[in-house]
C-alpha cells in the first residue's frame, strides 16, 4: 500500500527525545508532550526500540494504548532487540555516539535476521501496548553505523528482515514496510532489487535545508519513478534549525553554523519562522509524504503545527533559491 493511503496527515510525531535523547526527559514532560500532539491532532507516531532502549515505546504506548487502534498510524523500526539483562560494557552506537546514554541500560542486540525480526516485532508490541504496527522500518542499515561492513548488514537484511515484512504486509499484518536510515545508498540498493521491494521509506536528515543535494542526485528520481514514498525525518537537522546547537547528533560545526546564519539572515528579512521555511521544504518534493518532528515540551507541538500552516510568500523562496542556499534541483513549495 502507497504511504499517502495510510498516512493521516502531513506531520507526524517523531519520539525520538523520549527515549532520552540528549538529556534525561521527566515522565511527566514527556506525558504533557504526548497528550499535546494528541489533543492538536497528530494522529501519525513514530518509535523505535533503539531509542533509549525501548523507553521512547514504552513512553508512547502509555498515549497509544489508550486510544482506539484504528484512530492512529503507529510505526516502528526492526533491528533491535531489547533484553531484559542491563548491559555490561559500552554501547556502540556508530556516528550517534552516546546520543542514548540516558536512556534504559537494558542491553540491545543489533540483527537484521528474519528470527530476530520477529522478536523485534513482538517487543515492541509488548512495550507499545497494542495488537498491531501498521508500518515497519529496517533500522540502520547504513555507513554511520556498519562503515565498511554496512554492506554486509544489508544483505543480512535483505535475507532476513525483507522478507519477513514482505510476508507479513501480504498476509495483511502491516500495511507497509521499508528501510529508516540516515543515508541515501540503503534504499538506493533496496529500490534496484527485484523483491523484496519496500512500500516507501523514512529518510532522517537527507532531506533537509541544510542536506538534500545527494538525495536529490540518484534517490529522490528513482523513487519517483517507482511510486515509492518518503517519510522525512529530523527536518531540523537534529535541532540546529529549530534554535538548537545540535547538527547530525553532535555539535554543529562552523561551517553549518555560518549556513544557519544565513538562512536565517533570510527568513528574518521576509518575516518567516525558520521553523517553517524548514518543514515545508521538507515537504515540497513530490516523493515526501509526511515530516516527522520530535519534541519534548509540549508548545513545541503548536510551533511545529503553526510552522506547517505559516503562510510563506513567494518571494521568500524565489530569493532562497538565489541565495544560492538550496540545490537547483530542489522543488520549492508554489513551484519557485
């Protein structure tokens, strides 16, 4: 099934922060949080058993659990196991370094096999408190985790996870299926199989103002001409653009500080949130179905939803487009 058949809305919830992303997040902050997405009608969740070693799951499915199942769109990822043992020695966590060290400290085992997916999946349903998972995506797959190795991983999944959750959305357990990472050449190679093919694909931090012109090269036309969607994740670059100091999980460089800099020289001259100017650009290429947002304190829930709705003028994309600060080949929301 195509991603715009089952996503209820153009932004989802990302819950990322609630698996103590950063800082250890209070229970009852991240529950205000939850509740404000819910009463403003964010009705798309995304989790992953990864974030704070199924914290952010569990945190989501004190929301979810109460809610009728048909009145939301859950997704969650595969590729890690949860234990009940606390782990023993530090984590590896790639590129992401220690972005959960506050999370859980139960252990996590990183596999792509078709046994531990299943394992995967019934965790995660334990954690989440519900019966089903409409969309499931191959976690990680990628360089900034495996380096070298990434390619061995993905035929690990390929043999594995792919085939299980081809299995499963065709027997009408889930809805639809595909890869979540951080890098473009994964779902590059997962487009080119002949099957398992995935339904779409969340894409964290390659879509971005700050991050799009290798997307836009080789990926972006190849889902375009396959009817494959794209769930965009972390549009502001892990916060650097939505008044943090954080850019791919780490502090921001000087180079993008100077980028953020002007990016906001430019939306402050024509009166437009910076915030905004971020999700619907996000959202402007054809292939991008919906934008996932994180948060932890509740008014950012309204700053996203206030983002997504700002009227923007033509203008403002017309000079973004000169400044140079975006790829030719982005599309632009009015067609600038």
């Amino acid at each position: 099934m195509e991603l715009d058949q089952i996503l209820p809305g153009r932004i989802g919830y990302g819950s990322a922060p609630l698996g103590n992303m950063f800082r250890p997040v209070p229970d009852d902050e991240a529950a205000a949080t939850l509740n404000a997405a819910w009463d403003q009608g964010i009705r798309y969740y995304d989790t992953a058993p990864l974030y704070g070693a199924g914290l952010s799951e569990i945190r989501l499915g004190g929301l979810l659990s109460q809610k009728p199942r048909d009145s939301f769109v859950l997704s969650t990822k595969v590729g890690r196991v949860i234990l009940d043992e606390v782990e023993s020695e530090s984590r590896d966590l790639g590129e992401k370094g220690s972005l959960f060290e506050h999370g859980r400290p139960n252990k996590i085992v990183h596999e792509w096999t078709a046994e531990a997916t299943e394992r995967s999946i019934e965790g995660s349903l334990e954690r989440l408190g519900v019966d089903r998972l409409d969309i499931l995506w191959v976690h990680d797959i990628a360089q900034d985790f495996h380096g070298d190795a990434w390619l061995q991983k993905f035929e690990e999944a390929r043999t594995g996870a792919f085939r299980v959750l081809s299995r499963l959305r065709d027997q009408g357990v889930i809805k639809a299926w595909g890869l979540g990472v951080n890098r473009t050449e994964p779902i590059e190679l997962a487009l080119a199989l002949d099957e398992p093919r995935p339904d779409g694909f969340l894409l964290a931090g390659r879509y971005s103002l700050l991050d799009h012109e290798h997307a836009l090269q080789r990926l972006l036309p190849m889902a375009e001409e396959q009817g494959v969607g794209m769930v965009v994740g972390g549009p502001y670059s892990s916060g650097i653009l939505a008044g943090g100091t954080h850019f791919e999980y780490q502090d921001a460089p000087p180079e993008i500080v100077e980028k953020v800099r002007r990016l906001k020289q430019l939306t402050d001259e024509y009166g437009v949130s910076i915030k905004a100017a971020a999700l619907q650009f996000s959202l402007a290429h054809p292939v991008s179905k919906a934008v996932v947002a994180g948060a932890t304190k509740p008014s950012r829930i309204a700053e996203d939803l206030a983002a997504l709705g700002e009227d923007i003028p033509a203008d403002f994309w017309t000079a973004l487009r000169a400044s140079g600060l975006v790829s030719p080949l982005a599309p632009l929301p009015g067609g600038a």
